[in-house]
C-alpha cells in the first residue's frame, strides 16, 4: 500500500503552512460532493486531499478554479431540486404548526371544576 507523506507533499509546496491551508480548502471541497482527481475510493478525504496535492492535481493557483468549475456544475442540478425542496419545506411547516393549533385549542377550553373545587 502506497503513502502519501508530509515530504510528497513538499515537493509541490513551498512550506508546511500553506500546505495544511490547500489541504483545507480541498477537503471542504471534496465534503461538499467534488469530483476527486485522484483514484482511491477507500481513503478519507483529508488522505484523498494530501494525494492530489503529491500528484500535482491541486495548486494554490487552481484550488478557486476548481471551486468555480465545482458550483457551477452544483448550480443546474439545485435549480431542478429547488421546487421540490421548498414544497417538502412548506408541508412540514404546516405538519409543525398543526399541533400547536391543537394544542393552543385545548388552551382555550375552560378547566373543569376539580374536585377541590367543588369541596371549597
């Protein structure tokens, strides 16, 4: 099994700083459904994030580029599940509120006598 290391990594950054920086950026990338650039299917984004920036992939010169070309691809597919998002919203906005009106109901119904009540 091959291992991406601090040193591969070096090799394409000038300093650990602004190593750990790119690799921040990209992990947040790649959490939010960015295609990877690199094949390994079992590891951990911040592992899948290290590889790219060994292999040259990922640069402080194409990580806004990269992030750009992401939403606009994210952008389409939003547009098309927007509508059906916010209907599914407004339904359980209305579920949330129907046992506050019950509820606010049984507030309103005047308490009966209890039996204290009554021995007083």
């Amino acid at each position: 099994m091959a291992r991406v290391t601090v040193e591969d990594c070096l090799e394409k950054m000038s300093n650990r700083f602004l190593l750990v920086h790119l690799g921040a950026k990209r992990v947040i990338q790649l959490r939010k459904g960015a295609t990877p650039f690199v094949e390994a299917p079992k590891n951990k984004e911040v592992v899948l994030a290290l590889r790219e920036i060994a292999a040259g992939e990922v640069t402080f010169d194409n990580i806004v580029q990269i992030d750009q070309v992401e939403l606009v691809a994210q952008s389409p597919e939003d547009s098309t599940e927007a509508p059906e998002a916010g209907g599914a919203d407004q339904e359980d906005k209305k579920e949330a509120e129907s046992p506050k009106d019950e509820s606010s109901d049984s507030e309103e119904v005047e308490p009966e006598d209890s039996p204290d009540d009554k021995a007083k």
